[in-house]
C-alpha cells in the first residue's frame, strides 16, 4: 500500500473520530507511520496541518449543524470539542468571519467558501504527479557518521522549521560554535542533523560537524551546555542535491518524491551537509540525505 493511501486511511480515522478528543498517534497509527512523519508527510502534501485540518473539520462539521439543525450553539461547541461557547464563538469568527448566530440567521456565503471537505488522497496522486519537477536523488549506501554539535530546537507548525534553520547556520558561525568541538575531522562541511523528534511535531535541529576522537572525550563534552553529540546510522540514503532552495526540496521530498516511490523512509535523522566555504548567508547550497529501506 502507497503512501497515498496509508494516509487516507488516517483521515477516515480522523472522519470517523472528529467529534472525540484529537490523538495524533492514533491517527498516525491507522496510516502505520510515526506521529512525527505522518504530520511532516501531511503538511508536504496539503500545506497545512493535520491539527489545522481538523480544526477546519470540526468547524465546518459545526456550521452544518448551525444551518440544518435546531441544536443550540452551547450543544454545537461541546459536539465539536470546544468546551465553552465563548471559545467556540471566538474560534468560529475568527475561521469564518461571522459569529454563530450571525451564520446560522443569514445566508453567509463568504463563510461557506472557508469550509474544509474531507480530504481524498487519492486525488491528491493525480494532482502531485505533474506538480513538483526535481531531479531524481542518488541512492548511497553511508557508513555511521559521528556529529558533535549544538542543539536548537524548532517545530513542524506553520512551517515554522524552514524560517528557523538557515537562521540556526548563522548563529553558528557568528558564534563560533564550532570551535568547541573536539576533534574536528572536516572543519569545512557543516552539517544539520534533524532529530529527538516528538509527537507534538517539535524537533531538534543540530548544526555541527563531524568528530572523531575517544568516546570518553565526547561524552565528557555532550555533557556542555546546548552542545550534544550523535552518531548518524549507516545505510541507504537518498541524496539531493540543493542550489539555495532547501526549504522547496523538503516539500518536494515528502509531498512527491518520497509518497511516489518505492522506498519507505526507516527511522533515524535526516541530515544535510553543507561546503561553508561555497555557501552565502543568502545561498546555502547543500546536500539532503533522507533514510531509506
């Protein structure tokens, strides 16, 4: 089964369930992916989401019930997993741009185009198939890689990753971070390490370089502040080449290229590598490694 539908087998758990509190591991569960990567795969294939998505559900499922039922708006807010009307008038009005009462007494038109449909994956194969043109990745088989870096921390909502990242290279180097790694082994190739990630969709980002030295060296220092240190797994990885566009190549890599492959991301951290020699504070040109079985 592709990505595609494994996904859509998610939002008929979410249809099925959107009156009941929200649980993004059970909704990940049904597509049989981690919370985290259904969330990033969600967003890259819709642009928004899966909290936004049933939010809009819940509130479109409400501004039925308003036109075609008699319920009262308290009844309609706790149906709908607000738990007072005041929340749920705030909520309303502010996706919508009329109150309850206003809606359900008028003919809102302007509300009516702000609703969410359920979503059909499927369509969503048809439409990506002609709507991202990237050059195919190569396919390498790496050796563990041992990085010693310091730790930011960022998050999938509102894509509040990509703005962040390039902002975590420059601090970095205005810092001079890098010098407080031991053992440097390729001081000229930064790399960004995407992991410890969490339900919630927040993550760490880890900008660093690879190290070598004693294990006891290492541990002793992961121990500093804000610093840590990881090995990244050998395997098969998919590498993409970027030109100062990686926030573009990411949407591409989990909303086309990877759901029409072959291949299932394995777990571990995506990470990406970077000549701070070629590389501008406007352009970072990188390599993107994503984890394939």
């Amino acid at each position: 089964m592709d990505h595609y539908s494994r996904i859509q087998l998610a939002i008929e758990h979410l249809e099925a369930h959107l009156h009941e509190p929200f649980n993004m591991k059970e909704a990940a569960a049904a597509a049989s992916f981690s919370a985290f990567h259904f969330q990033r795969l969600f967003q890259a294939i819709t642009g928004f989401t899966v909290l936004e998505y049933v939010r809009k559900r819940r509130l479109t499922e409400a501004a039925s019930a308003l036109r075609h039922t008699a319920m009262g708006v308290l009844e309609i807010a706790l149906n709908h997993g607000y738990q007072s009307q005041e929340a749920f008038t705030r909520a309303f009005d502010a996706h919508f741009g009329t109150t309850p009462a206003r809606f359900r007494k008028t003919e809102e038109l302007a509300a009516e185009a702000q609703m969410q449909c359920s979503i059909d994956f499927n369509e969503f194969r048809s439409q990506l198939g002609t709507a991202f043109h990237m050059n195919p990745p190569r396919l390498v088989t790496l050796e563990p890689i041992r990085i010693t870096g310091y730790e930011y921390q960022t998050h999938l909502n509102g894509e509040q990753y990509y703005g962040e990242i390039p902002g975590f290279y420059h601090e970095f180097g205005r810092e001079q971070r890098f010098m407080s790694i031991p053992d440097r082994l390729r001081p000229d190739m930064a790399y960004g390490v995407a992991t410890h990630f969490q339900e919630n969709g927040a993550f760490s980002f880890i900008v660093g370089e690879e190290s070598g030295g004693r294990n006891e060296s290492l541990e002793s220092f992961a121990l500093e502040p804000g610093y840590t240190s990881l090995e990244i797994p050998g395997g098969l990885y998919a590498e993409f080449i970027t030109e100062g566009a990686e926030q573009n190549v990411r949407r591409m890599i989990y909303g086309s290229w990877l759901p029409a492959s072959k291949y299932e991301r394995r777990e571990g951290p995506d990470f990406e590598v970077t000549d701070v020699w070629k590389s501008t504070p406007e352009r970072l040109d990188m390599n993107i490694y994503i984890p394939l079985k």
